[in-house]
C-alpha cells in the first residue's frame, strides 16, 4: 500500500529521523501521554533514526522530580528506550536566555513593562468593546522602557499573511499571522515560556518529526513563527488525535484507571499495553494483534486517522489475556511472582513454598484462564497458602450431600502415594459411580475444596498441582465445614 502522506524525507536517506518524547513531569505518565511516546518511538525505529526523552520541566512551580522519575520508570517498563537523554529543560536554561537575547538583538522580540493588571484591565475593556482579548502591542513600539526595569519578553509577531503547514495527520493548517498576537517568550523572572524552550530545543536538537497530541496544533504556529525567526529549518510535524472513552467524553479519570502505573499494578504485560496503545488512532488493516516487531515494522504516521480513538477497556483486557497465552512459560512465571508474594502466600523457593519448577507448572495450568497477572496470581494462591476461603460460588457447593463422595476421595487418597491424573481418574470415576453420580459432579465439590473457586483448570491437574498432602487436608477442611456450617442433616 503506498504511503499516504507520512513517508517524510527520511525515505530517500536525506536526513536522518531524530524525534522526541517531551513530557512536562506535573503528573504520572498516563495513556495519552504513553501513547505520544510510543508512537515517537516505533517511528524512529522503523526509519532506524533517534528517539530523545526531553524532560519538559522549566515551570518549577509545578514540575516534580517524583513525577518525571515515574515518567522514566513508566517508559522503561513499556520498553520504550531512549537514544538521547533523559534531558532535563530546567538544566538548559542559558540557551533560552541566550536565543531570547539573539532575538532581541535582531529586533524580532521586545521588552514588555506591562504588568499583569494593566493587562488584565485592557483585556476586559477589549471584550467589552468587542475587539480581540489578545496583547495590544502597547510596548512593542516605546522607546521609553528603562533598560534595567523587570521586563518580559514577547515575540513581535507578523501583522501581515498567514502561517500554513502541513500537518502529517491532519492534512494542511493554516493561521492568519494577525491573529497570533506577541506573546510572551520570557517572563519576568527569566524563565522561558513553553513555545520558546520547545522551539529552542527542537531546533538545537535537529528534530526532523514532531509528534504529539493535537491539543498542540495552535501552538504549533507560533513555534513555526519562532523557527522562521531564528532561521531554523522547520521539522514535519504530525498531531495525534484526541483518545475519548466510550462516552465519546476526553478520557478522564471518570473512565476508570488512565495511569500506565495503575495497569502495571493491575497486572498488565507492557506487550499488550503496546499493542492496545498503538491501535488508538492507527491501524493497519484490521489486525488487532501485534508484537513489537509488527509495530515497528508495519507503523507509518500516514496510517494514523484524524478523529479521536476511543478507549475500551474491555479491549484491552482481551489483548492482556491473548499476550499472557502467548508468552513462554518460564517468562510468565518470573512475571507473575511479585503479584503471588503480594498476596502474602509464602514465598517461593523458600522452605515453606514451593519451587520455581512448581511455579512454571501452575502457570501453564492457569494461563488459558488469566488475564491478567493479578489474576494468574489470584489463581494460584490457593495452592501456596495455608489456609483455605471460599468464594460464594464455592461454598454453595459445599453442601451435605456430598459429603459422602468427599469422604470417600480422602479416604481412597490417604491409601495412594501417587495422585497424578493418570492415578486420580480412575478413582475418581469410581466413586462417582459408586454414588450414582457424573464425574462432573464428584469434581465441582473437590475443587471447591482445594482452590476455594467454582472455577479451575481441570480436577486432575489441579489435585496434581496441589499435592497428595494438601489435597487430603483440604477436602478435610471442607467436610469438617460442612459439619461446622450446619449442613448435615443431623444438626
Ligand atoms: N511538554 C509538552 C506536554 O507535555 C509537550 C511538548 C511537545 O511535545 O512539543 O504536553
């Protein structure tokens, strides 16, 4: 399929891809922001270019070092390694200085001395006279502002034509210049407003594709404006939408967990967040399912659509389930480890667990019913911990009637030395003839026994993951439950 209109020049070896990830650490790194990054990435792995993490961090009042060390963190569990960087904005404060004083000096910048009231005031007074709210340009023309005098500093805009790109997802973008007023650059105090920095980043950095959210399109004019006046050439630059929840609403905190840290917490695979994440916004066909290598191989910016994605979490719990089934068992189990100690079940390979061996076992067993780590491991406490609860569905079943069947397997259980399925079914089978029952019918109250859950891999496999010892003690449990609860008939 030809490439619409993504290809950039990279295509033609003229110029090597350099993009970045930028985030302002004012929060955790959540979907849209993980997206953002993701998509930087697979593109500049696909045209074998350069992938920059630029911490965005100048406004101090609101940066935190907790929130960009979560922002790294997040990055780093999803995979998404950096080529250059992290580099911190608030440590390259002298190269802001030093391109607003270059852009004072050729005249393409002023001091402004208007405080934040006077602003206020004339702003009022120009809605009320119906005339744009924008900056007045009072100070772009006065020769009479003190040269020491606290002073911000504004960007002297065209008056005249307009400003157009060509937006690598939106298709073209135009802005009158008379609508962009002189906006601020610098603040009183030194610091340097987010469009300069930006600007003076991209620049300095060689940023060949700019692409993030498309809240960012206005912005994006007066960045041009700013390249043009410090004779930068300018990058391509490519706005993802908008990701919405089912509501069609911009995915917000109401549409449940937004934060890659609380799906890591949750117990989901940074495989399948990738995957799910991509597909907010692109396609490639209508495959649903890919690994890295497909991303990278397959991601063209020209495929990204122009109208919001929408997020389903049930989607994505869908493709959890699909990457866990898919991946090595010995990974899984290093994986879900930390989820299974964090239900407080004794360790494994400590003297009172069991083994690493075990643990791969117990995972192949489950992995077609989990979908999430915190599932798996849910599944498999049951086996690890010392005393057994049991769910609702599970302890309906725990009725007087079948005690007889239950007594009967712990009885024939204690005579066995080996409970492996070849060994469990035939016994099993017996005692569900010799009381009249289906074999399906003897096993529901045994697993409810072992594992606390209506639902298990198979009887077998579970009694064989269990253990003859713990088998026999938990259906003993269960009887004496029985008795305890008041369900034999004789109480
Ligand atoms: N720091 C900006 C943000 O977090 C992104 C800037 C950019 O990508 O140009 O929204």
């Amino acid at each position: 399929m030809p490439e619409k209109n993504g290809a950039g020049p990279e295509k033609n070896g003229a110029e090597k891809v350099r993009v970045r990830f930028a985030p302002s650490p004012t929060g955790s790194l959540h979907l849209g922001s993980a997206r953002t990054a993701l998509f930087n990435h697979i593109f500049a792995r696909h045209n074998g270019g350069v992938f920059v993490l630029r911490i965005e961090d100048t406004d101090l009042s609101r940066s935190t070092e907790d929130s960009a060390a979560g922002i790294v963190d997040g990055l780093a569990w999803l995979g998404l390694d950096w080529d250059e960087g992290p580099v911190y904005q608030s440590r390259r404060m002298d190269h802001y200085r030093a391109a607003v004083e270059d852009l004072l000096g050729r005249g393409r910048a002023y001091r402004c001395v208007c405080t934040p009231e006077e602003l206020k005031q004339r702003r009022e007074e120009a809605k009320k006279d119906g005339r744009p709210p924008g900056y007045d340009g009072r100070c772009r023309d006065r020769k009479d502002v003190p040269s020491g005098a606290p002073a911000a500093v504004r960007f002297r805009t065209e008056t005249e034509g307009e400003t157009r790109f060509e937006d690598l997802v939106k298709g073209p973008q135009t802005k009158r210049n008379a609508e962009i007023d002189d906006f601020v650059i610098q603040r009183t105090d030194g610091t340097p407003i987010f469009y300069l920095s930006v600007t003076v980043d991209d620049a300095e950095m060689a940023i060949t594709h700019v692409i993030r959210g498309d809240d960012h399109i206005p912005n994006t004019f007066k960045q041009i404006l700013l390249l043009q006046a410090m004779d930068s050439p300018l990058p391509h630059f490519a706005h993802l939408p908008l990701i919405h929840g089912l509501d069609k609403g911009r995915l917000s905190k109401r549409h449940g967990a937004t934060s890659i840290q609380s799906y890591r917490e949750q117990g989901y695979l940074p495989a399948a967040m990738n995957n799910y994440l991509a597909r907010l916004g692109w396609s490639a066909g209508d495959q649903e399912v890919f690994t890295r290598e497909e991303l990278v191989e397959k991601f063209r910016l020209g495929d990204v659509g122009k109208s919001p994605a929408i997020f389903n979490p049930e989607k994505l719990l869908w493709l959890n389930a699909h990457h866990l089934r898919e991946m090595p068992v010995a990974e899984m189990a290093a994986l879900v480890r930390p989820f299974l100690e964090a239900t407080g079940v004794p360790r494994i390979g400590s003297p009172e667990g069991r083994d690493e061996k075990w643990l791969e076992r117990a995972v192949d067993a489950h992995k077609e019913r989990s979908r999430t780590l915190v599932e798996m491991a849910e599944s498999l406490a049951p086996y690890l911990a010392d005393e057994i609860t049991y769910e609702p569905a599970a302890e309906r079943m725990l009725t007087e009637e079948i005690t007889g069947p239950l007594a009967e397997a712990a009885a024939r259980i204690s005579g066995m030395t080996d409970t492996r399925p070849p060994a469990m079914e035939p016994v099993l089978r017996e005692i569900a003839k010799q009381y009249g029952m289906k074999l399906g019918q003897v096993a529901q109250p045994i697993r409810a026994a072992l594992v606390g859950k209506k639902v298990s891999p198979g009887i077998f496999d579970v009694i064989a993951l269990m253990g003859r010892e713990k088998t026999l003690s938990r259906i003993r449990r269960a009887l004496e439950h029985v008795r305890a609860a008041g369900k034999t008939k004789s109480e």
